[in-house]
C-alpha cells in the first residue's frame, strides 16, 4: 500500500470547476477530482484560489489502531496543538464517531491542545479504506485583502481568476519570468507578487499604469508597470497572461486583439489569453497552437462567461 506525501482538498462552486481543472493540471499534472487530489508536489493552499487544504501525510495504515500506534510511536510532543477531522469524499463516518477520533489522537500527542490559537493544526482524514494523519496547511485567505485595493476597475477579472492564471501561466515555477500584457489595475500582478512569482506588467493607458502601481506599492511589493503599447515591449518572457480588452466595455476591434497577440508572440513562446468572445479563429492566425482551454463563469451569470486558451508557438 503506498499513498502519495500531500493530499488536497478543494473548494469552488460549480461555474469554477473547469478553471479549477484547468489549473491542477498546470500545478500537479494531472485533474483533482470530486474536490480531492493527491500528489507528491508541494503548493501552497494559499496561492491557489481553489485548494482548501494540503495534507502533509505523517501516518497512514487501513486499521485505525494500528495508525493510534503509529502516531503514538512518533512521540510527537508539541504545546498549542490542535486536530480536526477532513471529511473527504465518500466518507460516512457519523460526527460522534469524529469526536472520538479526534480525542484519539489528541491523546497521542504529548502537550496541551489549544483549539482557538493552535501553534500547529494536524488532521485525520478516511479515504477509500485508508486512514491518514498528518499536519494540515489551511488556505489562509490573505490575499482576500487585495479585493480593498486603493485603485480599481470596472473592467478587471475577479482576484480567484487572476490567482489561477498566474498558476497556468507559470506552471508552478517561481522563476518563470511573467508579462501581464494588459495589466489594467494590476489585478494579475497583485496575485503573483503575493505568490512569490516573477511578473511584470505593461498598459497602454497612462493612468491606468499609474493606479497599477499605486495598488502594487500600497501592499508592498514590487514590480515593474510599462506605460507601452505591446508592440514596444523587447524584453522576452517565459509566459504572458492576456486579460483582452472586452468588446463589452472597449471597442477594441479584430484587430486590435490581433495586433496585442501577435506582438506578445514577439516576446514569449507560451500565451495565457483570457477573453468573452471567442476568439479561437484569430489565435490560430498569429502562429499559436491551442494546447489547453477552459470558460468560467460567476454562479447566476452565465451570460457573461469569460474564456480561457493556453496558447504554446508552433516551432
Ligand atoms: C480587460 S482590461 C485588463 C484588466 C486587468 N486585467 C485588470 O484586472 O485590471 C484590458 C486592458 O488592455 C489595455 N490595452 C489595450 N490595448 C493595449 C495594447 N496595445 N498594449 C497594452 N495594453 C493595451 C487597456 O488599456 C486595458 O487596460
């Protein structure tokens, strides 16, 4: 019996799920399914906006008593602690029989449990014959501060969309150097500064670039915001992300998306591009393969569906 060292749970509403899909893929390689995934890679809960929890597996064994032993066996000694019980797909354990779990285990572990403030948080999960124990790493829910920018923008995507991109865009590679195409407000930039990933961003419009970097400043972080129309930008990128100007609010033409994609192709070989009408017929004019793609759209909005292709150059 072998079980893999991280298991995830995720939470998204329905419209979100094939951005959430879309997204495991680029972080774990492969789709979580029904709102769990189990890998041996390590992400943070907190820099995805789907991954609810990660746990670090410590013990696992199919006999509950031998698991008890187990932990016992780790003499774990440790003030403040606190454990909690995952209740993961397919798993009918009544809530009585939880509690007695969970004082099992708090039994287990030497010092005085601390429920409200705890120093380190473990949890106990079942899943398909297997009891597991390990150390769980919650989403802190952060970077929800960023909703309070001081600048911001009727036309910007929401901040779980922007979080996700950054992820696709970088393939969970911190050093993966990031062009925010339009950045707008810097609500992409914001999502990848609070991850730790290498961005920069560039807008046409001056003040706009100017309320970017106004928001980027106001959270300290740094990045550098280009006032430039793509097409002056020469620095080369592993990877951008394009939020298009939507036909909605700009009268942004044919042309224009195709002028943005193919100075942007200029640039990198690999394009995330966000857009609400279809635009598959122009990218396949600008000497990009489609390799990936996903719609999301806000529960009870289904009208305004945003899209998503991942957009590799064919060499
Ligand atoms: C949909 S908005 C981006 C919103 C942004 N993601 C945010 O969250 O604030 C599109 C942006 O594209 C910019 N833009 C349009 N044409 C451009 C070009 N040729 N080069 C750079 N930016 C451009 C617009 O000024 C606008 O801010």
């Amino acid at each position: 019996m072998q079980i893999n060292k991280y298991i995830y749970s995720f939470s998204y509403e329905n419209p979100e799920s094939e951005l959430c899909k879309l997204e495991s893929r680029y972080i774990f390689n492969k789709e979580e399914k029904n709102r769990l995934l189990f890998s041996d890679i390590k992400a943070e809960p907190s820099n995805s906006p789907f991954i609810k929890s990660r746990l670090d597996v410590i013990s696992f064994s199919e006999d509950y008593d031998t698991l008890i032993k187990d932990i016992k066996k780790e003499s774990i000694c440790i003030e403040g602690f606190k454990v909690e019980y995952l209740v993961l797909d397919g798993d009918i354990t009544e809530y009585k029989e939880r509690l007695n779990k969970l004082k099992d285990i708090g039994w287990s572990i030497e010092g005085i449990p601390d429920y409200y403030n705890p120093t380190i948080t473990y949890g106990l999960c079942y899943f398909e014959g297997i009891w597991c124990f390990g150390v769980l790493n919650k989403d802190s829910f952060t970077w929800h501060k960023h909703k309070k920018k001081p600048r911001s923008y009727s036309n910007s995507i929401s901040i779980s969309i922007a979080k996700a991109l950054v992820n696709i865009a970088a393939k969970a590679n911190k050093e993966s150097k990031l062009l925010d195409v339009c950045c707008g407000v810097g609500t992409i930039m914001l999502e990848a500064c609070f991850s730790g990933n290498n961005i920069e961003g560039c807008d046409i419009n001056e003040k706009i670039c100017n309320n970017a970097q106004e928001n980027i400043s106001h959270f300290n972080y740094t990045a550098n915001v280009y006032h430039s129309d793509i097409k002056n930008i020469s620095k080369k990128y592993d990877a951008a992300i394009i939020d298009l100007p939507y036909n909605l609010f700009s009268n942004a033409t044919d042309n224009d998306i195709l002028h943005i994609i193919e100075s942007t192709a200029a640039i990198t070989d690999r394009i995330v591009i966000v857009s609400i009408s279809d635009i598959t017929n122009l990218i396949s004019n600008t000497g990009f393969r489609i390799s990936d793609y996903c719609t999301v759209s806000k529960s009870g909005k289904r009208k305004f569906t945003r899209k998503i292709w991942v957009c590799e150059k064919v060499k």
